[in-house]
C-alpha cells in the first residue's frame, strides 16, 4: 500500500493526479497560503465556517513545514500548482520554491478524500474511484459567513451513493467533522442552485448508476473562491496556483496562489491545494496522530489537544 511519505515522494518526483485514493486511511489536506496581513481574515473565515474550512494547521509565516507531516516541503509536495497573473492562469509549475516569501502563512483544511476508505470500508461504493475520476465539486447558492476582506459561497463535492446506503454515508462521515463531515445536501441539485450537473464548476463529471442519488458534502474549495473573489486582478500583479480538485483535462489536482503586489492594492496571496498529509509514524506529537479508534474524534493526552483522525485499526 502507498504511504503518505511515498506519494509525496512521487508528487516530488513529478506524478500530476488528483490524491483521491492515494495512501488510504490517511488524512488528505487542502492547502491555503496567503501573506500574513490576509491570514487573521483566513483564520476568521475558517472559525465562522467550520465545514466548508476545517482547519487542522496553520503555520508561522514564511515555514515551509507542517506539524502534520514532519518533513514535507509545502513548496514542492504538491501533485502541481497554477501560476496566476493579472487574474489569467499563467503557469502550472511542479513547485513554487522560487515564488515563496517570508510572509507567506500556510492553512492546512482537511479534505473529504480522507473519509473515502471509510466508505469503502463499510460498503459504500465511491464512484469517482471507480471511474478513476476526480470527484465533482459545484459552486451553490449558500453563501458562506464573511470574515474581514473574505467572503463568497458554499463549494460542494458530489458523489453519488446508492439511495439504500445514504443513512450509512451519513453516519461515516458524521464522525470526521475536521475533514468536512456529514453532508450538507442530499437529492435535488436545483435546491443548491446547480443547474446543470453534468458541467461542475471543479473536477470531473462522475456518472451515477441506476438507483444513486447525489450526495453534497462541503469542499475545501470554498476558501478558493473566497479569496479569487477578494482579490480581483488589478494593476501589475502575479499569483500562484496548485489547487487539488482541479479539471482532469488541467493536469489533476491543483493549487492557487494569488500573490498581488501592486500597491496601492495589499498583497493577496492564494494558495489552494489538495495533497495527502503523511501521518506521523513517531507518535502522537502531531496534531493528526495515531490513535486506537478508528475515524474518531479524540483527545490525544500526550499532545493536550482535540484530534481529528482519518484512522485505520480498529477500536
């Protein structure tokens, strides 16, 4: 089986695809980098909108590490990232070590990927894995709470469940809340304002077999769209992208960073990405750890803080 250490190895080493699948039972994270005077208003949407941004770490300004996976390099282990200038998309590069500054913070939000094993595990087919696509992820008529300079709407991943096993969904993913948890829709997608499934705003279309019923969970992607919706493109400005859930068509998962430094304009940094989090095989120092409840919400003793677990084993 691939650890997370070993797909970052191969994202490092140049593998573009979206992480759904990658290391499974193990947290996946979306990533979001922005300069320091942007991050207290980032912190703040993520505090007011729980599920859509549930924060699992945020670093110190300028570090290119993570508590959740001690070694990886947030500059290069990234399956690719977009370069963004004057608001058009300018480059996907394998790495962005020469676009990093030293005030640059980094947020690191659980992702639905995480809780797919789960699914699996308890005999739930998860479609996008059959079908070897990204998942597809809509922008909807809710709009998220604002925070400062942030604001936008709700971005929902879509999978479809057979109707017979939609209680069981719910109930596996009601127990990870720090990677999206429950869904936030089930049925209709005209009542999240989509109006034509078959053409999602991020990812891949994923077909429905007979007798599924579309299933909504909140999506990391929502912060993306809050924050290209707060930093239009204005004056001489460059930006740099590597958001997860990107098309297939664009080269897999992606990230965004929107650097603008025209002033009088404040800089506004965007980084949005999907990538498998390694969890630490030392122990229980890092904020996502092993622990011997599965897929639990748990207060690890030696840390002294609340954990959330993507976790294998059993109870």
């Amino acid at each position: 089986m691939l650890t997370p250490a070993d797909a970052r190895a191969q994202y490092r080493g140049g593998l573009i695809a979206p992480t759904s699948g990658h290391a499974p039972g193990f947290t996946q994270a979306n990533l979001v980098v922005l300069p320091r005077d942007w991050a207290y208003d980032m912190l703040l949407f993520g505090q007011r909108n729980p599920q859509p941004v549930p924060l699992l770490d945020v670093t110190d300004a300028g570090s290119t590490r993570t508590v959740l996976a001690p070694g990886a390099d947030l500059r290069t282990d990234l399956p690719k990232y977009r370069v963004w200038r004057d608001g058009e998309l300018a480059d996907e590069p394998a790495d962005v070590v020469e676009l990093w500054r030293d005030d640059l913070v980094s947020f690191l939000i659980g992702c639905s990927f995480s809780f797919e094993q789960a699914l699996l595990d308890a005999g739930v087919p998860v479609r996008n894995l059959e079908q070897e696509r990204n998942v597809s992820m809509y922008r909807t008529n809710r709009d998220c709470r604002p925070a400062g300079r942030l604001s936008g709407p709700l971005v929902v991943s879509m999978r479809p469940i057979p109707a017979a096993l939609v209680a069981t969904a719910v109930q596996v993913t009601a127990r990870m809340p720090r990677v999206h948890g429950a869904p936030v829709h089930v049925g209709s997608p005209e009542a999240l304002g989509i109006a034509d499934p078959a053409r999602p705003d991020f990812g891949d279309p994923v077909e429905a077999e007979p007798g599924d019923v579309p299933v909504y969970w909140a999506c990391g992607v929502t912060p993306q769209a809050a924050l290209m919706d707060a930093c239009p493109a204005s004056g001489d400005s460059s930006a740099l992208a590597a958001p997860r859930h990107a098309p297939r068509g664009t080269g897999g998962p992606s990230t965004m960073l929107r650097i603008e430094d025209a002033p009088p304009a404040p800089r506004c940094t965007h980084l949005d990405t999907a990538i498998t989090r390694a969890i630490p095989d030392a122990g229980h120092s890092a904020p996502v750890c092993d622990h011997p409840r599965p897929w639990a919400h748990v207060r690890d003793r030696r840390a002294g803080c609340r954990l959330s677990r993507a976790l294998r084993g059993s109870s």
